[in-house]
C-alpha cells in the first residue's frame, strides 16, 4: 500500500491532537512519567500558540502522524517536530523537516535553528544541522543538557 503523506496548515481544533502527538513522541523515548508531567506546559497546544506560531501537520492516508511549528526571535526556531512512534523511521519526519527547511526560506531566513532533545540529534544531524551550542537546564533536580543545533538555508 501507498503511503500518501500529505502537510497541511494546522488549526485551532487541531490542539488536542498536536498535543497528544508530542506526548507519545516524547515517552516514546522512556523519559519518567515525572517528568512527562512536568514538560506538559511545553507540549500542550493551544489555538492561541497556532494562531502565533507557524504550524503544520503530516498526515498519512489522511491521519495526523506528526506536526512541525516555528518560533520567532532574532533567529527562527523549529519550535516543535514531532512524529507519532507508529511512524518513526518511515522518512514522515525527513518529509516534515523539509517542508520546514522551504517554509523557513519562504520567510526570508538564512539559518534554522533547533533546539534539540538529544535523542533526536541523530536524525537532524542527518538532515544536515550542525551543532553550535547546548542549552543546560534541569528537570526534576537532574541536569539536562539539550543541544543547539542550525542549518543554513541556501538563498534563493
């Protein structure tokens, strides 16, 4: 069978879906119920961050299987990239990635910059980011070091 994926434009009744995408996605990685609950402020959605963030969804045979958002600072940020665990490693989050990397030159940047979980520098690593920095914080009284990763845009 074909596997028709296809990105859309998220709305606001997508909320509860993008975040139940993140949640899965992020214990999937065996991370402590703890501190799942403590990232749920971070991992919920809501119609007031879609309405000030630029989001889209992956969908599979026409089913969300993963989603994409920016921030904007001074730089632009792949604020969220996440693809339900039924779907990892079937290329949904190459195939997302690179509608981010054409959505980010659409918007006139040169760079993307990511702050990742470090289980999925791997794959952004593959994609061809580079790192440039790490961002040390704690959760739960545990250091966690996450690492500042970019990739330059090409100009058109």
């Amino acid at each position: 069978m074909k596997t028709n994926i296809t990105v859309v434009r998220a709305e606001p009744h997508h909320t509860p879906l993008l975040t139940a995408i993140a949640v899965a996605a992020k214990s999937h990685w065996g991370y402590p119920e703890t501190w799942i609950q403590l990232w749920m402020p971070m991992m919920t959605i809501t119609p007031a961050y879609i309405a000030s963030h630029e989001t889209w969804i992956a969908c599979v045979n026409k089913s969300a299987a993963a989603y994409y958002s920016f921030r904007q600072d001074d730089d632009t940020w792949l604020d969220n990239l996440w693809v339900l665990p039924e779907y990892m490693g079937q290329g949904i989050g190459s195939r997302l990635l690179e509608h981010a990397l054409q959505r980010a030159m659409a918007r006139g940047a040169g760079i993307l910059k990511i702050e990742a979980d470090p289980n999925a520098v791997s794959f952004y690593e593959k994609m061809g980011a580079y790192k440039v920095g790490e961002h040390h914080s704690e959760v739960d009284g545990q250091p966690r070091i996450l690492p500042v990763l970019q990739i330059e845009l090409p100009r058109t």
